[in-house]
C-alpha cells in the first residue's frame, strides 16, 4: 500500500463519520417534521377533543425505589408513577373534594364496599369481581392476601409494616418462607386446599373468606383502618405474576427484578417500555376493569378514570431549565417547574396553568426545635424563637406568598382533628419575643444554635436564613448548615430515626432542622398520622423536636384504643394546647404550590384539569395521568 | 528497552495507580459521615429498624473500614462490584453496564468534536498567525477553556433549544421510537447494525448538546497545542530545505508541516480524554443523560459505596487505558521514549 494511500485513510473515516452524522441529523428533523403534527394533533370533528396522542410529562426526578412496588414498605417509589395508573388500592380518596375544599374523604375502588364491626376491630372488604390485572391474573382476595403478608414478610416482621401503623398483632400469624413456598406451589388464582386453610385462619389478623371477601381484625379499635389502604403498601400488585417471576426475595433483598418490570396492577395503564433514570412509556390498558364507567360515576370517583390518552411518556429531567424549555416549546404539556423558573410560569397565566393546593391540605413546611439540647430545651427560648420568626415575609420571600397558615400538629386536610381550641399561630413580636428570652435566662452571646437544612432543597436554605436574620434581632447567633443527604439523619437530624433513637443523639442534633427534605407530606391520609409521628413517644421516625409529652401521648394513644371520636377530640384539645405552649416546631405553614417554591404546570391551550396523588404529594408530584382532562374534550 | 517491556512496566504502573484510586475513594467515601443506612432506605430505616439491621449487616456497615475493604477485595477479586444502594440494589456490574455504554456516546461525539475543530482551527491559528484571525481564535478558546462544562451545557440549552427549539431539551432519545436490541451494546451502533436509522438520528440529535458543550471546553488546549507546535516546527531545518527544494508552501505547510505538529496531540490525547469522561458528569447531569456520571453523583449523594467505587473504577480504567495507548503511541513513533 502506498503512502499516500494510508495517510489518506483517517481522513477517509472522518469524512464517512461527518456523512453520517450530517445524514442522522438531516433524518431526525425530516422525522420530526412529519411526526410533529402526529403527537399534537387535533380531531376535527365535531365531538373535538384537543387531547394529544401522546401526552409528554416532565418530573423532577426518577422514581427513588424504580418502579417496583415492593419498595411500597419503604415509603418509596417516589414520586411513584404507578400510583393509579397502573396499580390501584381497594379504597382512596375523593381527588375532587381533597383538591378543591382539601376534604378527605374515603371511597371505594378495588372494594365495591365494606363493613366493620362494632367493636371497631374487624374490618370485611367485598371485592369487586370480574376484576383482571392487566397480563390476565385474576384480581382477588387471595392475592391481597398474598400481597399483604410477602410485604409483612419483606419488613423483617415489623409490627408496623402498613404504612408505619402497629394496627395488627402479628404475633398470631406464622406466615414464612414454607408459607411463600406453598403460595409459589399452589398459586393464587385457584389456591389448593393446603394454601386455603392457612388463609382463611381467622386467627391470623388477615384472613380471606372467599375470592372476594378479605377480612382485618385489628389489635384494638382504628376508626380510620381503611385510609391506611389509600397509598404505598395498598396499591394492589399481581402477587401471582410475583410468585412466578423470582418471588419477594428476602428482607434485606427484595426482588430487584421488578425495578425496571414493574408487576402488573389493575388501573388504566400498562408499563410498555422503561428507560432507567429517563422515562417510562405507558399506554392505556386494553383490559381495563373501569373502561366502561360512566361519566357520573367518574366524576363520583375521579381516580378511576380510565384515561383520555392512548400514550403518556414521563420523563425524569433534574434540570429545571430542560423541564421549562420542553414545556414552552411543547415537548411535553406537563411539567414540575421549581423556584428557578418559577417567576416565568406566572408571568404568563395565559400560557401556563399550574397546580394550586387547598389552603387545608396535608402538605406543609416547618422547622423543630430540638427539645432535649440546650439552649432549645428550655420552653421559654423556643416560645421566644416562635415570636421572632416572620412567617408572613417567609411566604412572600420564599414561597411566592403561597403559604396558607397553619398550626400543627394536625394536617389541615383533617379539619375534624385540626387546630382543636382554634389556637392562633405565633404572632410576630419581637417585644414578646425578647420577653420570653429574659424569662429563659440563657446566655444568647455564649449560646450560638445550629440549623441544618438538606441541600437539595433551595427555599430550604433560603427561609432557614431569613430566620436566621429574624433570630439576629433579638440577639440569637444561627449558624445555617446545609447539609448533603448523606448527613441528613442521625446524629445531626433527628428526625429519620425512633424518638429513643433520636433521644440518645439528641445533643449532637442541630438546636433546630428543616421538617424533612423538603416539603412534608403524610404515607396515610388519617388524622392520626401526624400525631403518631411528629410528637409521639414511640414514634419510629419524623419526630424532628424529639419531642414527647404525658398529655400529648394521651391523644396519640386513645387514636387507637377507642371509637368514641369525642373522647379522642377532647384529649387531642388538651394536647393541642400542651404543644402549642411548649413549641416544639414552627410550622412556616402549609404549601400551596406543590414544591414549595414552584408546582406541576401545563400548557393551558391543551390541559384543562388533572388531579394529584391522594396523600397530597406524599407519593408523587407529579400528575395521576388518568385524570389528565384536555381541552375540548368531553 | 523495547517495547513490550516498555509496556509491561507501564501496564504495571496503572494496575497500582488503580489500586491507590480504589483505596483512596474507598477510605474517603466511607468517611462521609452519618449512617449510611439512613441515605440508602430513608424514613424506611426508622419505620423498620429490623429491616435497616438487616442491611447493614448484609452489607458488613457495623464493621470496621478495614473489614468492610477485605470483603469489597474478597468481592471484587470474583468479579462482583457489589450491590448499589442509590439504584434500589441492583449489581453494581449491571448498572454500568446500563450506563457507560450512554457515557461512551457521549465521549466519542465530545472527542471526535474537540479534535476536529482543535486541529482545524489550530490550523488556520499558525498559517494566519499574528493577525486578526489568530486573536479571534485565541479568544474563542480562551473563552471555552475558561467555562465549565456544566455552565457551557446551561448556555447551550437555553439558546439552542429554549430561544431557537433546535434541539431536544435531554434524554439519550426519542421515547417514541422503538429501541435498538442488544448487539454490541452501544446503543447508536446497534442501532446502525440493525438499520434502525430513525433510532440512529435521533440518538445523534440528543448527543449534540451534551458533546459540544464538552468539546467547546476542551478543544482550545488542541488548538492551541497545535499552534504552538505548527509555529515551532515552521522554524525547523528541515523546513528550511523543503522550501530550499522549492516545495510550494501549502505541500511545506500541510504534508511537512501538520504531521509533524500533530505528534504533541497524540500525547495530550490521554488527556482530553481524561477531561472528556470527567466532563461527561456535569453534561449528563445537566442534559438528563443516562450515562455513568448521572449514576456516579447519585450514588455520591445516596452514600452508595459500590456505586461510587463501581464508577470510580471505570473512570480510572478508562483514563489509564487512554493514558496507556498514548504512552505506547508515544513510545512506538518516538523510540527516545521507550529507551529513555
């Protein structure tokens, strides 16, 4: 070969690469210009509906947990893109009432109904029947059984494996690995004899009675068991197509399989194609159970539609601008918009519309004050923190003005159990505040305090120094510490662990931290929930204050151990009052955008309604696509 | 010495600076701090503390650091990377292997782009040198060098897909197009292989952005290398005897010339390399590229120890293999190297 020859083949690949790369992309804007009217095409027909074929969706992040629903245990995936759309739970929420007035009320939807005893114990759900999961497998009580038990199982025989609620006394039960074995043997869709006795054993707490009658016998009295079933390790999955494919795993393995081959459920969408840590491509479920119901019946129970898109894409995009620029140009109708590009989103309220929370909602921002170290233990020092906190410049500095006021413990949702006494919140009073500060006695010059927040959340840090100029007024030195998520639990935070845990860290905990990572939202939409967490003793986690109190614990005990709703609101007026005069927390208030600073937005000229998930964000921010209405269509 | 022993000590001296990488990221990720059982379940680990038990005890996270490197050695030495918290405990094996074939799109575009335009313009910077031409060039690149990736990459979203909607916002590539099945793993040479052009292009579309933010950081060190090398080989004897045999001065410039300079490239190739694959962290980040270094910052922020070793390990391997080849490149054209 000659000289010439080989000197001249570099050059020769380098000019094939360029023809190839000039042809690729000459073939991709071609595509995109025969396709662009596809994928945002409109009927023109008189029934016109602007629906799009393919609805584009941008969230903030990939599901932490995939999309395997045995993470459900873990209070993950989240944001959990399945909830609704592909798996359902055998009662939810009215997404209607609880996005419109923030009222939480319980509907059917995989129980046609049920019963409870009047001992407040025993809770009986009738199946719905002719109910499929969408490879075919019959949906049934033995595999809400199955399901409910692998989760038990998977936690290490936790006592409190529904969604963090003691409920049961498990110790009855004897369900293992031979149980796993005679379920993998038998399957659940025709269960042998040997399989049957073990499920229908009334002793266990979860029974079954027939296909389509599953029985909960509680420890002691619950009066809201079945809002424990709304979310997370409710969602219903195909425990047969689980057994067949590698079963539950163990509890410190669960089954990874199903990270990226979700387990089919029974709602209105099917997984059709998953791009690790990019998208998940969903399209309608041809079996659905619900695609016949009537418009009334839907707009009774508005999580059960069966959908108005054939084909929904959810990406996971980090970057804020990526997330605004596809939602101006198009690319996708909806997107999570965060504080960066919030302030262009309502710029333009013709262009965009955007998701708002009721003020009375479940979702809240708040700060705890560690009860337990010194200074923030001694009651007067926090009563003067509470006074010199300017909640109202918070909201507007921070939160876009977009904080309805709130005085905790209680979820404003559950407005039978909030605010009991009508308990304002902390005035600002910076007179009062120095009041409180000379009854405390503490030294503030030799007493500097620690307030960590979690970096990933911006605001955080943001209100977290507008309080710490608060604190300057009045003398108090804060030391803001923005801390990687590494670090965000114990010993610095609290809050991730047991209130004894946390008691045995306490002086290592900052003096005060951000409630969570970002925004706080519930697991279960009960009125017990943010009592059991936030101020209870045997709490095992979220108790950020490491704060517990005989008066209070009255409240939290009596949630579970009466019916007599009356009785736990009298108790629950006394704790209220206890908590507000010894300050464990500030509550900033509650959130009406959905990420605090910035919420779900979507082109207006194509969108005109979608619902959220039914905890209020405490399972995804991101739209329950199902219920995504466009404009025009019926 | 000749080349094969050149290369075995060579070859020697990486497998050691891998080993060091290893150990150092293995000390320094475990001294992060906290419990790393509350990174990896969450609230799950106060919800089930028997769960969180289990675990850490799986995962030996009681042990001392020592121990913890014995049985991650013990792991490794039978090829596992171990189980990688921050992708719910997938292999860490698996996960990169999901990955770093995105990554190595990205890094082929990025290098092919830096090369080309660093030569091309280091070029016309030594045939035009000292005009007008040549500072404008100075100034581009200085401009380029002086940005960060992630800061290039923002600036090119905003102008190319936000004001002029010329390019896709992120992702690898369309979500509505059917993907490529597994030949060599490369996705986009799969791709080709299987015809499937549509896929191809838009593969193609979607690396644009994260790879020219990349080769506009890094092409001005090749242009300027190149210059200076063009310049001082313009002044060498045996260009004087070319122009003394009356060689016209495009054949002087280009055949004489250019071959010549380009040796120092060859040297600095491990280099951009090296800038590349860490580059391709921020890119991917900012792009929602599912490569390695969207993998590597989750698994830096979800205290995931086999994930950020896993990735540390690919990185170094690619940056000593790069490092190597240049090496022995080197050796092979200029035996001084090798005997020296």
């Amino acid at each position: 070969m000659s000289t010439a020859s080989k000197s001249k083949k570099p050059l020769a690949a380098i000019v094939v690469i360029i023809i190839i790369v000039v042809a690729g992309v000459g073939v991709y804007f071609m595509t995109q210009q025969s396709s662009a009217p596809v994928s945002m095409s409109t009927t023109s027909s008189a029934a016109a509906s602007q629906a799009p074929s393919v609805l584009t969706i941008d969230d903030v992040a990939w599901p932490s947990g995939d999309l395997n629903q045995l993470n459900s245990l873990l209070a993950i995936p989240y944001p959990d893109w399945l909830t609704y759309t592909v798996y359902q739970s055998l009662v939810t929420v009215n997404g209607s009432a609880l996005y419109t007035t923030g009222d939480v009320q319980i509907l059917p939807m995989l129980a046609e109904n049920w019963t409870v005893s009047s001992d407040g114990m025993t809770y009986t759900f009738n199946l719905r029947p002719n109910v499929s999961f969408s490879n075919g497998d019959p949906f049934n009580a033995y595999q809400v059984w199955g399901q409910m038990y692998g989760l038990y199982y998977l936690s290490g025989n936790n006592e409190a494996w529904l969604n963090a609620y003691a409920v049961f006394d498990m110790t009855t039960s004897t369900f293992d690995n031979s149980t796993i074995a005679l379920m993998t043997q038998s399957g659940l869709i025709n269960p042998s004899s040997a399989l049957m006795s073990v499920m229908t054993n009334s002793s266990w707490p979860i029974y079954v009675t027939g296909p389509n009658q599953i029985v909960f016998h509680l420890k002691s009295p619950f009066n809201w068991f079945p809002h424990t079933l709304v979310a997370f390790v409710g969602l219903i999955f195909d425990t047969q197509y689980l057994l067949q494919n590698g079963g539950f795993g163990t509890p410190s393995a669960f089954n990874t399989y199903f990270n990226l081959n979700p387990m089919p459920g029974t709602g209105p969408y099917v997984v059709a194609q998953v791009s690790n840590q990019a998208y998940v491509k969903f399209t309608k479920n041809p079996t659905y159970w619900g695609a016949n119901l009537t418009p009334d019946e839907i707009q009774a129970n508005p999580y059960l539609d069966p959908g108005h898109v054939q084909t929904v894409i959810v990406n996971a995009k980090s970057d804020d601008v990526a997330r605004y620029t596809d939602l101006s140009s198009g690319q996708a109708q909806i997107a999570g918009i965060q504080t960066q590009n919030w302030p262009n989103v309502i710029a333009n309220p013709d262009k965009f519309g955007w998701v708002t929370m009721p003020d009375a909602s479940m979702c809240f921002v708040g700060i705890a004050i560690n009860t337990q170290r010194y200074p923030t233990n001694n009651t007067d020092f926090r009563q003067a923190i509470e006074h010199a906190v300017n909640l109202t410049d918070i909201s507007q500095r921070v939160f876009f003005g977009q904080l309805a006021p709130m005085m905790g413990p209680e979820y404003p949702a559950q407005k039978e159990f909030y605010d009991l006494g009508n308990l304002p919140q902390y005035s600002y009073n910076l007179t009062l505040a120095k009041q409180y500060l000379t009854m405390s006695g503490v030294d503030v010059s030799k007493n500097p305090l620690t307030f960590y927040v979690w970096e990933g959340c911006g605001y955080c840090k943001s209100a977290a120094e507008i309080v710490q100029a608060d604190l300057a007024q009045i003398g108090i030195t804060v030391s803001v510490q923005v801390l990687p998520s590494s670090e965000f639990g114990p010993p610095l935070v609290g809050g991730a662990t047991s209130y004894l845990g946390a008691l045995k860290v306490a002086q290592q905990v900052g003096h005060m931290t951000w409630f969570g990572s970002a925004t706080f939202a519930p697991g279960a939409p009960t009125p017990a929930d943010a009592w059991f967490l936030f101020v209870n003793k045997y709490t095992p986690a979220n108790d950020y204050a490491i704060y517990a109190n005989p008066i209070v614990q009255k409240c939290i005990d009596a949630f579970t151990s009466t019916t007599d709703t009356s009785a736990i609101k009298q108790l629950c007026t006394a704790a209220q009052l206890q908590i507000y005069n010894d300050a464990p927390y500030i509550w900033l208030g509650a959130v009406k955008l959905v990420f605090g600073g910035g919420s779900v937005a979507y082109q207006k000229s194509v969108i005109s309604g979608m619902l959220l998930d039914p905890v209020d964000t405490g399972i995804s921010e991101t739209a329950i696509f199902n219920t995504v209405t466009f404009v025009g269509s019926s | 010495m000749n080349l094969a022993k050149y290369i075995i000590r060579r070859a020697i001296f990486a497998t050691f600076v891998l080993l060091s990488v290893m150990t150092i990221t293995f000390v320094l990720s475990h001294g992060l701090g906290g419990d790393p059982i509350y990174s990896w379940l969450g609230k799950a680990a106060g919800l089930h503390p028997e769960l969180a038990e289990a675990y850490a005890a799986k995962y030996h996270l009681r042990d001392p650091v020592y121990v913890q490197y014995y049985y991650y050695l013990v792991g490794l030495s039978q090829g596992n990377l171990g189980y990688s918290p921050s992708r719910n405990f997938l292999p860490v094996a698996q996960v990169i292997g999901q990955t770093l074939p995105f990554t190595l799109q990205i890094g082929f575009f990025a290098i092919l782009m830096t090369l080309i335009i660093g030569i091309l313009l280091g070029v016309i910077a030594a045939r035009y040198n000292h005009t007008p031409i040549d500072v404008a060039i100075r100034a581009v690149y200085m401009a380029g060098y002086g940005s960060p990736p992630f800061f290039v990459g923002l600036v090119l979203l905003i102008v190319l897909t936000f004001q002029f909607g010329l390019l896709p916002s992120g992702g690898a590539f369309d979500p509505n197009l059917v993907q490529p099945s597994w030949i060599t793993g490369i996705p986009m040479i799969d791709s080709l292989l299987e015809g499937n052009f549509q896929y191809f292009a838009s593969a193609l579309v979607h690396v644009i952005l994260p790879s020219t933010a990349l080769a506009i950081c890094f092409f001005g060190v090749v242009t300027r290398v190149l210059r200076s090398s063009m310049l001082e080989i313009m002044h060498a004897n045996y260009i004087r005897t070319a122009r003394a045999k009356g060689l016209d001065e495009g054949t002087i410039f280009f055949k004489h010339g250019l071959r010549h300079a380009l040796m120092p490239i060859v040297s600095l190739s491990s280099l951009i390399v090296t800038w590349i694959i860490t580059g391709t962290i921020f890119v991917e980040n900012i792009f929602s590229y599912p490569g390695m270094g969207r993998y590597l910052v989750q698994a830096l922020n979800g205290q995931d120890y086999p994930g950020i070793l896993g990735t540390t390990i690919v990185y170094v391997l690619v940056i000593v293999s790069s490092t190597l080849v240049a090496d022995v490149l080197y050796a092979v054209v200029d035996p001084q190297v090798r005997l020296g």
